[in-house]
C-alpha cells in the first residue's frame, strides 16, 4: 500500500492493525512471555478466583493497592481513606478525571509530545489544550502557560521519550501549581520502568499543598492479558466531583484482577521487578545493535528505561517505512500522532515496543534494518 489509509486516526488504530501479526511490535502492552514466578502465579488462578470471591472486596482493594504502590516506592499514598478508585483500564480513569476537569474549567496544560488518547480524550470533553514542552516541566516558571489554565498534565515517564520528571522538578511545578490554584495531575503508566520515578510522589504531592490527580496502571508492566486496573488517585481537597463520576461510570473493579496485580506485585517485589529492568534493558540493546550502522538513524532518547524505544529514522519517512514494514507483517508505531500540537515533528521518528519475547523482537529488528538499508 502507499500508505497508510484515512481510516488510521489515531495512535491505538496503528496499534489494532498489528494486533493479529506475530510481529507487532507496535503497542506499549507487555506481551512478552511470562517468567517462571508469574506463570506459577497464572497456574494458581483456581485458587486466587476462590480467595478473592470470599475476602470482603474492600480488603482484596487494599492488598492489591498496598502491594503495587509499596513496591513502587509510593509509601506515601493516601490507601486509608478511600482516595485510591480503581477502574479498569487508565484510560477509564483518564475519562473520569477529564469529565471532572470540563466542569470546572476550559483548558488545560498537557505535556508535548504524549500518546495521543490523552489529548483525544480531554478534548472529547470539550476541554481547550495548551502543549508544553516535556523538557520545560519542572524547569522553567511557565508563566506564559500557567496564566490560562485550570491544569496541568505531565505523563511521567513521558510516552514515547521516557523522561521522567524529578523529584526537584515535580516539587517544582506541584509549588508552582500550589500558588495558582491549579490542578496538577500526573499520568504514572510508565513509572515500574525506571527507577527514577521510585521516589515517593505522593509526599511531594502533599507537601506541596498543590491540588493533584494521579492516574497509576498496572496494565504495562506484566503479560497478563491486559487484566489490569488503572488506579485513579485524588487529593483530599481537590474539589472535582471524581467520586461522583467514578460512580457514573463503574461500581468497581474484579477483585479477581485485583488479587492477581497483589500476586504479580508480590512476585516483583520478590526479584521480578529487578528481572523485568535487565529484560527491557537487553531488549533495548538488541534494537540498538540490529540497526547500528544504518546510515542516518539515531535514537533520540539514551536515558530512557521505558519499554519502548524511539528510533529516527533520518531523512526517511516514518509512515513509508512503516508501510514497508507492513509488507513484512512487521509493525511499529510511527510518531506523528505523539506530537499532537504539531504532527510534523514526528515526521521521522517511529517506536518499537520492547516488553516483547527476544525471538520475535529480533526478528522484527532484522526486519526493520532491510527495509532502512534499502531507503
Ligand atoms: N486506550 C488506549 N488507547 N489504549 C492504548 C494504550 O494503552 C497504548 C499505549 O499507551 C501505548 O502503546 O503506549
């Protein structure tokens, strides 16, 4: 094909389209095999469903939440008081928080570039955005941007580049929040990836006095079939009505999925988390040297520890590689939509998925540095 059809909207429509091939390595969902610890856990689910049918729902919750933020380093999370919703997907929360946001204000700040179901779905509830430069959060005074506001939203780790927001930076910006009276929300997805964004936000959060929102998902770091809960996690005096539409939405989620994030929470704590870095870590190795040498390719993000990676692609266009790719039932994500103020920035950038199994990572890389060869 020439290229991509009108019907690929949107990033997730790229990501359908690769979904059946045995070489998608387009969509940020952990597909890898699972590890000998995990795959004792799926083999357990009998069991799990039985515990979580007869425990009260409400303490299924809090182990499952106590188990996932503890070992991300989130000790300070408000677990006790019924701040912490858990919903089934982060974009089910990223709903929620959106409608919350539409009543009580017309725009908002959001980080540029991000995966664009962000922006989609806060426009969808006709709110106004202003982009911001990743590399501004946390570092300048952002008074041309804050003036005009109601919020501001950092994903962080940052979707596609990995860049975290510091422990300085977010007590920066939650302070600069603080003082006008904005909402500050953050988008965690990413944050199991690096332990740069270990450090406890939510103290920060609390300490700063700011207004804040913070969406957590279990859905990226383990290959549980997308079971998963995003967790949506709210300031006690935020005074946006996300209870009210948290229960126009959903009543809650399975304690099923709820005992299997404590289980698979408990087995990272136990080792997994540590295997699963050195894993994304040799799979970013393994892009990186399959496409050395290629004339005109770099890749923009050297620190990042997500699991994904950014590769540009020089002078070539990303959509007609990505095309070629198809060609080979191989697919990545091009990057145009990431950059959803200014689409041509991601002109010659696309990113590969690395929560994936070495075999068919390998394979599509190989792939990948022939169609580039040939360009
Ligand atoms: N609700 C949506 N659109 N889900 C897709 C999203 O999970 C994929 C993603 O975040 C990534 O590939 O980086």
């Amino acid at each position: 094909p020439a290229g991509p059809g009108p019907d690929v909207g949107n990033l997730t429509q790229f990501e359908y389209l690769a979904l059946n091939s045995p070489l998608n390595i387009a969509d940020a969902h952990a597909r890898q095999e699972l590890t000998a610890g995990q795959a004792r856990i799926i083999d357990d689910l009998p069991n799990l469903f039985l515990k979580a049918a007869e425990l009260p729902v409400e303490e299924v919750e809090r182990e499952a939440h106590r188990a996932y933020f503890g070992l991300l380093g989130q000790h300070s999370y408000p677990g006790d008081d019924g701040r912490v919703l858990a919903c089934y997907s982060s974009s089910v929360a990223m709903e929620i928080l959106a409608r919350s946001l539409a009543g009580a204000m017309s725009s908002v700040a959001l980080i540029h570039p991000t995966f664009d179901n962000i922006p989609d779905i806060l426009r969808g509830v006709g709110l106004d955005l202003v982009p911001v430069a990743e590399e501004r959060l946390g570092e300048d005074d952002l008074d041309d941007v804050l003036g005009s506001v109601g919020c501001v939203f950092v994903t962080t780790p940052n979707n596609p580049t990995g860049r975290v927001l510091s422990e300085e930076g977010l007590s920066r910006l939650a302070g600069q929040c603080a003082e006008r009276d904005l909402v500050l929300a953050l988008d965690t997805s990413f944050r199991g990836f690096d332990p740069a964004g270990h450090y406890d936000h939510y103290r920060v959060l609390r300490d700063s006095g700011c207004r804040w929102v913070v969406i957590e998902d279990t859905g990226k770091l383990w290959p549980t079939l997308d079971l998963k809960v995003g967790w949506l996690v709210t300031a006690a005096d935020l005074g946006l009505p996300v209870a009210k539409i948290y229960s126009d939405i959903l009543l809650g989620v399975s304690p099923m999925v709820l005992a299997l994030v404590q289980r698979f929470s408990e087995d990272a704590a136990d080792g997994g988390l540590a295997d699963l870095h050195r894993f994304v870590a040799e799979n970013r190795a393994v892009v990186r040297e399959g496409l050395a040498g290629v004339p005109g390719i770099h890749f923009p993000d050297p620190h990042s520890r997500a699991s994904v990676e950014r590769v540009h692609v020089g002078a070539r266009s990303a959509l007609e590689v990505w095309s070629s790719l198809r060609d080979h039932n191989v697919y990545v994500l091009p990057c145009q939509k990431f950059h959803w103020a200014n689409p041509p920035e991601g002109n010659s950038t696309l990113r590969i998925a690395l929560a994936r199994s070495a075999a068919p990572l390998g394979e599509a890389t190989r792939a990948l540095r022939s169609v580039l060869l040939a360009r």
